[in-house]
C-alpha cells in the first residue's frame, strides 16, 4: 500500500471527525464525550496546523489517519513543549500509517522551534504504546485515575520523545 503524508487542510475535516468519532463514542481513547463535527475539526485544523502541524495520511485515495501537535501547557516556560496525537483508521491500522505520520509530523515540529513532544495515552492500550516507544518515545509516567469514562476511572501514561 502506498501512504503519502502531506499538510491536513480544512477540508479534510469531515474525514478527521469520521476518523476520530469512534475512539470517542465507543472507547476510552479519547477523553472527550462527545464527537466533534466536522466544522469543530475544521477549526482544530486551522488552529493547531498553523500553532503546530497537523499531518494527513492517504492510502487508496482515501484519508487514512492524522496526526497533529498542541500546546502542552500554557505557562510560558512551556512554550516549546507540545503534546501530539494520533488517530488511524482501524481498517488501516498495522500497515505503517502511524509511523508514516510521525515520521512527518515530528520534524515538523521541531522545525516550528519544539524541544519536546508528549504523549498521552490512555491505558490500556498496547498498540499506541508500541507505535510510541518503535518512534522514540519513552515512558516518563502515569496519571492513575485521572478521567472518569464509559463508568470507570482511568489511567494515562505518558511518553516524552526529545525533537
């Protein structure tokens, strides 16, 4: 399969929200309760692409996945920390899309000027776990019983990767 990564653009959002929605609704991926449509994603897109960067994959013609970074903390200090996310599409998932984004969007950021990037994940979860520490990311904690979802606490460990 061919994945080519390029700069997300705000009409790719409807594919972003139908990407995301499900990690929303239907498990505790996400922490957010509700989907964002597709005019919130636009928005995100439009924020965080030109904060940060917010990478698209296609395969087969389609959106396959993204990837983006966001302020890590608003404290001035903080200023060249970012946090980063990643969704793919389940249908995609174990062919190399979420080492293709990273693999856009983390020299990306370091060339806006970012020192750090942080993951957060929410645990269980081994497979972004694993696409973490095989891109470079190293465990540096966990937040234990931080969110309430789908009727129970949950942890969320966090990796760092120097950019």
């Amino acid at each position: 399969m061919t994945v080519t990564v390029r700069p997300a653009r705000e009409a790719d959002a409807a594919a972003c929200a139908a990407i995301y929605a499900p990690f929303v609704s239907g498990s505790t991926i996400s922490f957010e309760l509700d989907p964002p449509d597709a005019p919130e994603m636009a928005r995100r897109i439009a924020e965080y692409g030109a904060s940060h960067a917010w990478v698209i994959a296609e395969a087969a013609g389609a959106v396959a996945g993204y990837a983006y970074g966001s302020p890590h903390r608003t404290r001035a200090a903080y200023a060249s920390a970012c946090d980063v996310a990643i969704y793919v599409d389940p249908a995609c998932a174990g062919q190399g899309i979420g080492r293709a984004l990273y693999g856009a969007l983390l020299p990306a950021l370091a060339g806006k000027g970012y020192h750090a990037a942080f993951a957060g994940i929410a645990l269980p979860n081994a497979a972004s776990v694993g696409l973490h520490e095989a891109t470079g990311f190293t465990p540096v904690g966990i937040y234990r019983e931080v969110g309430w979802k789908l009727g129970a606490w949950r942890d969320v460990g966090w990796w760092q990767r120097l950019l």
